[in-house]
C-alpha cells in the first residue's frame, strides 16, 4: 500500500469514531470489513477496465444541486467535471434533487469529486463518511432564514 493510501485510512478511521453502543473491538472489525469491502470493489472495477474515476462517476447522477460552502448559494455539479456551474438564487436544492431521485449521498460525493478529483475516495457514493453528512445542514433552509 502506498505511503497516501496510509495516510487516508489513517484519516478515514479518524473521521470515524465508534458508536457508543459498540465496543471498540466490534468497531474494529466493522471498520476492517468495511475497508475489505471497499478493496474488492475497487479490484473489481479495474478488473472491468474502468480506473478510480469512471467507477465513481458510473454510480453518480449526470447532475445535481448543492450549495457552495463559501456563501451558501444554489449551485450545479456534473458528474465528471471539476468546478461547478451557477443555479438560480431561489433554487430549492434539496427539493430539485429529490424531485430527481438524487440522495444526499450523491450530493456529498459530487461535492468532493468536483473539487478534489473523480478518483478520491470520497467522490465514490458508497464511501460510508458520504452517507452520515448532510449537504442541506447549515443552509438558509436549515437555518430559518428563507420560508419554504
């Protein structure tokens, strides 16, 4: 394993802290069978012929809504392409996305890919840590400031 892939499971199992109800034994092996699942997946994708990018983009939308972490206004992701594109200023994100089938978890991943590359692991939607954040949390809606 390579001296970076050390270095994300290290933050990985850092970001991931264990339940309460769990003992830390019982987290362990989650966390061992969860980076099992991940590798055999990741193998089976190049065994395919698809590379870290194309095997996360295949299971993403071709777009979706988000809000830009620097000013919370509405913005487009495409899937694939880094940077992102402006939405209308009353554009309800979370109300276009679900009116697509679009779950928060792709949301999360479209976020990272479009910043930090399509080959990280957290542009995979399956990534666990994509599944416990929400994209809405901290927006205007949340927040009250703007009526439904």
């Amino acid at each position: 394993m390579t001296t970076i892939g050390k270095l994300l499971l290290a933050i990985r199992a850092l970001i991931r802290r264990p339940a309460a109800h769990k003992s830390l034994a019982e987290w362990a092996a989650e966390m061992e069978a969860d980076n099992v699942k991940h590798t055999e997946e990741r193998a089976a994708a190049q065994r395919a012929g698809l590379n870290e990018a194309q095997a996360n983009i295949s299971k993403l939308p071709p777009i979706c809504a988000a809000y830009l972490i620097a000013d919370m206004s509405p913005i487009m992701i495409k899937a694939g392409e880094i940077g992102y594109y402006p939405a209308p200023h009353k554009l309800d994100v979370r109300i276009w996305n679900e009116r697509r089938g679009i779950e928060p978890w792709h949301v999360n991943a479209m976020m990272a890919g479009s910043a930090f590359g399509w080959e990280i692991p957290a542009a995979d939607c399956d990534e666990p840590s994509n599944r416990r954040c929400d994209p809405y949390k901290g927006t205007p809606w949340e927040k009250g400031a703007v009526a439904a």
